[in-house]
C-alpha cells in the first residue's frame, strides 16, 4: 500500500504541491517566535595564568553562553541563583520597548536575585539587529558573568553588506587572579583606587603574551579568499580598547546593533559597553603566515592599570596537504600589529568620527529635529570625606574617591527604583530633582577648584512621554581629565557633536551632525571634552545612566531617568505581577516566608442561644492569628468553598 501510494505521480504531484505552498506562506508568520534559556548561575573552577579559582558563572561557561535571537523575536531567560551572591543580569543595549521590569540593574528596575531565588526575563526584540551582549548588572559581578546577544535580522532579510562566509564573536573581558568582588570591596573600603586585573581576554583566553598562557590563546582559522564577519564586543570592566589584526584591513559595517556607513580601519577603538561588527577579508591565497590579533587599553585617566596586551591567533588553513609536512604551522613566519599609543587621544577622534549612520530610505537615521528639553551634565570625578575616623583614607589627600554627574554621586537605593515609582512609594527612595545642568557653573576643563567635594543623593530626572531630549556630556578636569564611556539604558541616542574643551552653548550646536550622525547605545565623553546626543523618551520606565567603567559606576558616576507613561494604553509599562516580591524590604535578608492557608467555609455556631451556620476562615469565629516579623514575606492561599464571594484585606 504504502509502496503504491509513494510510486503514485498522483501523491508525489501532492507532496510537491504541499511542499511548494509551505514555502509560499508569507514570511512573517515565521517571523516572531519565543526564544527559552535557563540560565544556572553557579560557581566554576576556572585556571588562567596557572591561577585556579572558583567563579560566578552562567551554566558553568566562561565566558558565559550565547544568546541568539532574530529581530521581532520574543526571548524568556530564566535565571536561577545557585550562589551566595545576589545576581541581576543586563541585556545591554536592547531597547526594552515598555518591558522596563526586565531591563536588569540591581536595585534600579529590579530588586536582585537572592539565592536560591529565580527571575523570568521576558521581552521581545523590535526594531533592532546586530550584535549587542548580556552581563551581570550588580557590584563586579560582570567580570565573569557575560555573554554575546546576537540579534539575525528577520528571515528573508539580507545585511546591507555582502553576506559572510563565517560570523564569528569576539568579547573582550579581564581576567583577574584576584576576586574581583574583593577588589572593589576593599577600594571603596580604603577610599583608593582598585587594583588592576592580571590580563585581559579574547573569548576568556588571554593567549600567549602573558606567562603560563601560551595553551589558553584564541585561534580564529579561517580559509583564504572568504569575508568573516568578527563580532567585536567589549565586556572588560574598566578599560576602553584599541583592536587589530597584523597585515588585515578592517570593515566596520556596525555598531551597537545598528549599521553604520562601511569604512576601512586596521585598528579599532571600542569602550567597554559598545559593540562593533566588522568584515575581514581574508588573504585571496595562502599566506604561509600567522597573524596575531592583539587588543590593549586606550587610557586617558591618572590611576594605575593594567597595560598588557592580550593576543589571539589568525591561522590559515592551508590548502595543499605537502605544505603542512613541509613547513608546519609552528614555522610560519609570525605577523604583530601595530597598535597606536595607549593614550591616542587623535586616534580615538578620528576613529569615532569616522563612524556615521547608515541613513537611507531602509535604515533612515531619525534624529530629532526639534527639543523640548536641554540638559547639560558633567562628568567627572570628586571625592568624598574619608569615612573611617581613625586612619586616613587613600584617595586624593586622605580622601575617598567618588565620581559623580552634575556633583551628584548617585547613592544606591536599597529599594528597586522602578518598583518604587510604579507603586507609587517613592518617598524615602528617590527625588525627582536632578539638576538639569551645574548648581555651581566652574571652568570644567580648566584649572580645576580647590573643592572636589561631590554631592551624594539619589535623584531621578523626570521626562514626560515622547519628550525629545538633548544631553550634552561635559568630562571635568577635576583629578584628572578623562574619557568616559556612558551608557544610557532603554534607549539608543544620536551622537550629534562633540569636541574639545567647553561646549559652547552660542557657538558648538551650529556644527551639530543632524543628518547622518551615529546611533548607539554608549558613548566616549573625550577626554577634556563634551558630547552631545539626542533621544526621544518614548520608552516608559526608570532607564540608568552611567559610566561603563565600572569602577567610576562604583563611584557614584551614574543617574536615572524616569520616563513617564504616555496617555495611550500603548505608550504604558506593562503590569508586573511580580511587583509585591520585590518591595520586600533588602535589609531583611534575614526575612523569611510564612505560609497560611485559609479555607473560607462555613461553621454552625452559636451564641445566645441561636445557632448558625456562618462563614469563618478553617472554622474559626474569629479567624486564625497571623503572626509574623517585620520584613518578612506573606503568603496566604485563601479558598473558598462557601456561595459568596470574598476577598481578604490586610
Ligand atoms: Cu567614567
């Protein structure tokens, strides 16, 4: 039977029909699927440098997994805490269009994932391609917690380059023989500056350059003649990078999830929170040659760090088989790059000038046009008093380090900032009142003032829906001029203008790029200089700001901005049901959870000698005590088996 039908020209007719509609469904209903990861945070043995420590880690990896995703997509990650630490993971970059809750940073849209606890993130992916990354978004807990987000444009949908031969991501982080977390605890302990880490890392590999490394070296083999599209990304905690590969030209064809006007580099510059795609194009014959690719930091600050040089290897697979029993790879002439001075400021000029958007009718480059709102903030660092009473501290003079915007260094609330605003509980939390430029104007880059005390607070700069904002970033010379990468979350921004010295108000926006300029996520204040960027808030919720050196994040150098709801359902925050969990109170970690069950049913009772069957809780007249402590977690399962309906109040 089967036999017959499957030699019948009839059914094959069929099948191949069946098969040829199938392709013939339009392609949008592939378009938009759910995306499932579980991410287990727990602890790894990990070795570099012959140094083996346990770290935090996602499902064990390090660096941790991929995620992919293609634009339209929903993605759901389940994050699982299996250590001491708390956790909240950042998907950085992604706009987080009203699902705010599951943008990540600890104790500004979330409370973090205590042990033992679990968190859903739920969002979807809309209007955005390209390569962005996910980290943890707590303390330094990012140094090891990090992965690519690789974001496929809609099936059907080509890059606006010729397509790869090979897509390979290349993350760069810092490796540390210290616990980084016990770095920053004693920094902001002692009030000094933190130690530096030991190396840094091409894919958690630091490669030969470094003693005892020389097994554990990113090797990227490609074949001659093809085009690989290397997805740049820099998760190092404190240091921007200079990139190259030895005797190659690079294409930049992307950055931070959108593509930009392709032009050639042999070195890239990328800070830590930005991400560039770019095209290498590969020897057309065998080179009978290795290549190192090598990275190292762009430093423009005054303190100590790590000035090594972390290197991979270009290896070509060669094509005639003699060849390898003739010359083996080891024998290979070995190429180094070049790369520019660790503090070339005209190189790092020159190269984000270079970058501009795309601005065509498909990917049309929106620049606001007009503002509503101006702000002006700097950026730089200060100091605190030193806080211990007996010994000096080691900051500047015997002080501590901070680092703040507009004077403001930003103090951590203990409350998640966009549970509290949504709840309508914000006092005691924060303070709409971020100044919207210097309470005290002072030359920035000049002489700096004798008083490099910071305000402490935390304040939220407050925006109505679909307000367009300019924000010109002003870096001070207080302690030292310096380039500061800031990344604004839930949003991407046009980088209108920048230039050294002070902005002029009168005559600097007259050179502002409102045509092509570059779209991103995070961006270099110069060193000694100022940048201006535009965005609309069309993205209700509390959205971060903040330096992505994570040290000056530690300092105080970040803020937020409240975006509130528009007066369409669609221009609102989506409801959270997991509000209540996350207004327990931090402080009781000592809290527990108490369980009740109330079963509302009836009883007969009586009482002056009338009996009667009444509605109680588990029979009770009165109802059962509930008895708890401050900070403790409630939960009461309420069934009712009687007629009426019921509710319960607290
Ligand atoms: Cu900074």
């Amino acid at each position: 039977m089967g036999v017959s039908l499957l030699s019948s020209p009839e059914f094959l007719r069929l099948f191949l029909l069946s098969l040829i509609t199938l392709c013939l469904i339009p392609q949008h209903v592939f378009a938009s699927i759910t995306r499932h990861y579980k991410f287990d945070i727990k602890q790894q043995n990990v070795t570099r440098l012959c140094h083996t420590k346990s770290i935090v880690t996602v499902n064990g990896q390090f660096p941790g997994p991929q995620i992919v995703a293609r634009e339209g997509d929903r993605v759901l990650i389940k994050v699982v805490n299996h250590v001491q630490n708390n956790i909240s993971i950042h998907w950085h970059g992604i706009r987080q269009l009203r699902s705010g809750w599951a943008d990540g940073p600890a104790y500004v849209t979330q409370c973090p994932i205590q042990s033992g606890n679990s968190y859903v993130y739920n969002f979807t992916i809309t209007g955005q391609r390209g390569t962005l990354f996910w980290h943890a978004h707590i303390s330094w807990l990012r140094s090891t917690v990090y992965g690519p987000l690789i974001i496929l444009p809609k099936r059907g949908v080509p890059y606006p380059f010729a397509k790869p031969y090979k897509e390979v991501p290349i993350i760069f982080g810092e490796w540390w023989n210290a616990d980084p977390e016990a770095v920053i605890s004693q920094a902001l302990q002692t009030g000094g500056g933190p130690n530096v880490s030991d190396a840094y890392t091409f894919n958690g590999l630091p490669g030969p350059l470094y003693n005892c490394s020389a097994k554990d070296a990113f090797k990227l083999k490609v074949r001659s003649g093809k085009t690989y599209l290397l997805r740049l990304i820099n998760a190092a905690l404190n240091d921007e990078l200079f990139f190259s590969i030895a005797n190659h030209t690079l294409k930049v064809v992307e950055a931070d999830a959108i593509y930009v006007k392709p032009f050639d580099t042999d070195t890239v510059l990328i800070a830590p929170g930005q991400t560039t795609n770019v095209l290498l194009k590969t020897k057309p014959h065998f080179p009978s040659a290795t290549f190192f690719m090598t990275a190292r930091p762009y430093v423009t600050g005054l303190g100590t760090f790590d000035n090594s040089t972390v290197a991979g290897i270009l290896e070509y697979e060669s094509t005639s088989k003699a060849l390898h029993t003739t010359l083996p790879m080891k024998k290979l002439p070995l190429f180094k790059p070049i790369l520019p001075a660790l503090n070339d400021t005209s190189f790092a000029t020159k190269f984000s000038n270079k970058l501009r958007s795309l601005a065509n009718a498909q990917f049309p480059a929106n620049v606001p046009q007009k503002v509503d709102r101006h702000f002006f903030f700097t950026i730089g660092l200060g100091t605190n008093p030193c806080s211990s009473n007996n010994q000096t501290c080691q900051g500047p003079n015997g002080t501590m380090f901070a680092a703040s915007v507009n004077n403001v260094s930003f103090a951590m609330p203990t409350t998640a900032l966009l549970q509290a605003h949504f709840s309508g509980q914000s006092n005691g939390v924060y303070s709409p009142d971020f100044p919207s430029s210097p309470i005290i104007p002072f030359n920035y880059t000049g002489t700096p003032p004798n008083d490099t005390m910071v305000g402490n607070g935390t304040k939220l700069m407050v925006l109505p829906y679909n307000t367009s904002v300019e924000l010109v970033m002003q870096d001070t010379s207080i302690l030292g001029a310096e380039s500061h990468p800031l990344h604004l979350h839930g949003f991407n921004f046009f980088v209108v203008g920048q230039g050294f010295g002070n902005f002029d108000r009168n005559k600097d926006p007259a050179n502002f790029n409102l045509v092509d300029p570059v779209e991103r996520n995070t961006v270099g204040v110069p060193s000694g200089g100022w940048v201006a960027i535009r965005f609309v808030a069309d993205n209700p919720g509390v959205w971060f700001m903040h330096c992505h050196l994570e040290i000056h994040t530690s300092w105080g150098l970040k803020m937020a901005w409240l975006v509130l709801d528009g007066k369409l359902p669609n221009q609102r925050l989506f409801l959270f049901s997991f509000i209540t969990l996350c207004l327990i109170p931090q402080h009781a970690l000592a809290g527990i959870t108490r369980h009740y069950k109330f079963e509302i049913k009836l009883q007969n009772v009586t009482r002056l000698c009338h009996t009667k069957s009444i509605i109680t809780v588990n029979g009770q007249f009165p109802g059962p005590r509930i008895i708890a402590r401050e900070g403790d977690q409630l939960l009461i399962k309420v069934v009712n088996h009687v007629q009426n309906n019921i509710s319960i109040h607290w």
